[in-house]
C-alpha cells in the first residue's frame, strides 16, 4: 500500500530529489540552486550556490550534486565539501549521474553522447567514451540517463531519442554493445543480481546481457504505460513513474504492482529513502511528494 504523507510545491520543473530515512528531501529544480524540504515540512528552502540538475547520494551519505560541473554537501548541515582530483576540476555539463554498490565508482552522463566514470576516492577519472557517436544522418545524442553495473565494471546509458542503450566497459574504456529495444527507453538502472532494467513506452523490461533479450516485469494496470523515471530498493523493489503521472511499486521478480495517482503532470524523479520505507517522487507539475510504502 502507498500513502501519501506530503505534497510540496516548488518553483519549477523537478530534475532530481532523494530522501532521508527521516523525511528530509533535496531537490533540484530546473535552472535554480539545490532546495531542501525539512522532515515533515511542506515548505522549501533554497541553498545558497549554483543551479543543479542531478543529485547521486554517496556511499558516506554525502550529497553529489551537478549540472556544470560537480560539488558535494554534507549529508547532515548541506555544507558545501570538497572533491578530489579531477573531480573538483572538471566542467562537464552533467545530465545524469549513478554509482556502483560500493560507491567507488561514479558514472557521469552528459551532452554530445559523452559518458564518464570516475574513482570517488581519488577522483580519478577511469573512462569517458562517447556512447552515441555521430552517424550520417545524425548528430551525437545527449546521454539522458545512465546506471552502473554493482561491481562497477559497466555503464548503461540512455540517448536523447529514447531508442538506444548502450554499454560501456569502464576497465577497457571503450563500447560494449548497443541495447536496440522495440520500444522508446526513457531511463536505467541495474540490478543486484547483474541484469539491467530499463523503463520506457512500453512499461518497465528487464534485460539478460548474455543474450540481449529482454521481458517485462513490474506489470502495470496498462502495459503502455510510458515510465520516465525509476529507482530500486534493497530486496528487489522498484518504485517507478512516468506519463500517467503515478507512482508504481512492485517486486521485479514478479507480482501485481501496488500504484497511487498524485501528480498533475509527468513525473520526472523519483528515490527510495535509505531504509527503503519512503518514496519521493517529483514532477512538471511543480510539486514533490512525499510517500510511504507498506511492507
């Protein structure tokens, strides 16, 4: 069961939010510096500092923010920190950002088909290769979305145009196939067991990378349903949404997938909180909301 403990208004188009065990949410708001949502408040504060457009919740609790270029906060006091290498010189226009299980690798997604990975410790970067690449025709896709593998060893991205995934060996630094699916793919993630989901106009798939087959998984009440935005959760939980603005979460092992309307228009972000109690969901409509999942 989904209940919807908090609806908050914010200034814009949501890009990105996470959320503490306790409520506390951080938002990214098209062209505006990072916002926060105290627990249990519905009102928002913003933060001193640059716009951000993604957010990535480090291994530390740290918060990992980007839009031209990267800084990090503290998870407790939201201070802006300090990064290593070249991590702290790079001005790359970030659209997307991911990390492996352990946190110690960081996948980058940005403009003209370029994807990166970085070593969070050093800041070293590891690979940048240019996923989508130009073709006759055709000019280099801005990577939209991007997940890395658990062991850090892959990169997925999703391109503009929603057709194509490809991978990326991060060890190798170079292409390791395209994912060409029937339907339109608007973002990724990985699960712990190595397979790779991907949502899109036909719903959520689940991808087997031996054979570059995929099948559905977390059925929804229309199969159609386009999904923009997903997040999983320790134990095989998904939480997703997209076009008809609601929040969908199921086990992606199989089962009929519990969904709540809220939203006024697509939803664009979506995070678990830690503990995998709350989801925190953000949209065009201009609002974040906040949501407990009963076990």
């Amino acid at each position: 069961m989904l209940v919807l403990q908090r609806t908050v208004e914010v200034s814009d188009e949501v890009r990105a939010v996470l959320i503490d065990d306790d409520g506390r949410v951080v938002v990214a708001v098209s062209g505006s510096p990072l916002a926060v949502v105290a627990s249990g408040a519905t009102r928002v504060d913003s933060l001193d500092g640059d716009a951000v457009h993604a957010l990535l919740r480090l291994r530390d609790g740290r918060i990992l923010c980007g839009e031209q270029g990267f800084h990090v906060r503290d998870s407790a006091s939201l201070a802006v920190g300090v990064l290593p290498g070249e991590l702290a010189t790079r001005r790359p226009w970030i659209y997307a950002m991911a990390a492996s299980r352990d946190g110690a690798v960081v996948g980058i997604a940005s403009d003209e088909g370029w994807v990166s990975a970085y070593e969070l410790a050093s800041g070293a970067r590891l690979a940048r290769v240019r996923a989508f690449p130009d073709e006759p025709g055709r000019l280099a896709d801005t990577v939209w979305a991007i997940a890395v593998s658990p062991d850090g060893a892959r990169l997925a991205a999703a391109d503009r145009d929603h057709t194509r995934v490809a991978l990326v060996d991060v060890g190798k630094g170079e292409l390791d196939g395209t994912l060409d699916g029937d339907d339109e793919i608007y973002c990724v993630g990985w699960l712990p067991d190595g397979e790779l989901i991907a949502g899109g106009s036909r719903g959520v798939r689940r991808w087997n990378l031996d054979d570059r087959t995929s099948r559905a998984v977390l059925p929804l009440a229309d199969p159609e349903t386009p999904i923009w935005t997903l997040a999983t959760a320790p134990g095989g939980r998904l939480a997703c949404a997209g076009a008809d603005q609601r929040l969908h979460v199921g086990d992606v092992e199989g089962g009929a997938a519990a969904s709540a309307a809220g939203h006024g228009d697509i939803v664009q972000a979506i995070a678990w909180s830690p503990d995998g109690r709350l989801v925190v969901t953000g949209g065009d409509d201009r609002t974040v909301r906040i949501w407990e999942v009963a076990s």
